[in-house]
C-alpha cells in the first residue's frame, strides 16, 4: 500500500472487528471500514489472501456474516490505485482503469466498461462503486471515480 495506509487510525471496534475477522478467516487484514452508509463492514485483506477469507463455496465469509451479524465485503489489497478499484469492483469486470491528475490537485479515476458490466460495477443502491470510491479514497487520495 502507499504511505496514507501506514497513517490509517483504527477505532477500537475496527481493531476487535479486524481480530475477530482474522481469527475466523485465517486471512491478514490490512484495513477495515465500518460503512454506516452501506450498513456493512468492508475488509482489505492482502493479497492472495481473498480466498481464505471466502472459503470454500463462501462458506466462511457467511460464518463471519453470521457471528458479526452484518453485512461483511473483502476486497483484495493492492499496491497501485487502479488495481485496488479492480479488486474492489469485482467480480465485475472493468476494461480499464486510469487515475489522472487535474490541475486543482484533485486525483480522479476513471473507469471503462462494458454497458452489461456497468449495473454490475455500479451494484444495488450504488454498492459496489460506493466501496471501490471509500478503498480509492482511503488508501491512495483518489477523490472520485468517473464511470466512461
């Protein structure tokens, strides 16, 4: 990750969530987000770690559903902020990704798809690009994301 993950804080109930999170899964968790607007809880685990924390047939992220009672994503972590908003809008699949810099300072990424991925990559209320906006923001200071 960049240097703002090395500055993330963690609440204590982010820090419990991120315990209990490991301790089930098995998986290194490298960010946790309480999402008040999505009523879920979104983890970054490190890569190659995103099948551990699924499981099986998704049979341990719903145990970590079912003991946390909420809603729970897990995004594959990653070092560029083109590959974090990939992992974080998949399974969708995105043709491309470009994060440009403007004049006034402000990082934008834009995104390319195809129109049958767009509901997709777009999620239910907003969902999915909603947590690819919060990861992009978080850890690399990309303040919005343009769907093309």
């Amino acid at each position: 990750m960049t240097s703002s993950s090395a500055s993330i804080k963690f609440s204590m109930e982010e820090m419990k969530l991120i315990a209990l999170f490991g301790d089930i899964t098995g998986a290194e968790v490298r960010d946790c987000v309480i999402d008040q607007e999505g009523d879920r809880v979104i983890f970054v685990v490190s890569p190659g770690h995103l099948g551990l924390a699924i499981g099986r047939r998704g049979a341990t992220i719903k145990r970590v559903r079912t003991i946390m009672k909420r809603d729970v994503d897990v995004v594959e972590g990653a070092e560029t902020p083109e590959e974090l908003i990939r992992n974080a809008l998949a399974p969708a699949q995105v043709k491309s990704v470009k994060v440009q810099e403007q004049p006034s300072g402000r990082r934008i990424a834009i995104i390319t798809v195809s129109s049958e991925q767009r509901g997709r990559v777009i999620g239910r209320n907003g969902r999915n690009i909603g947590r690819a906006r919060i990861l992009a923001k978080r850890h690399h200071g990309v303040d919005t994301i343009a769907i093309a």
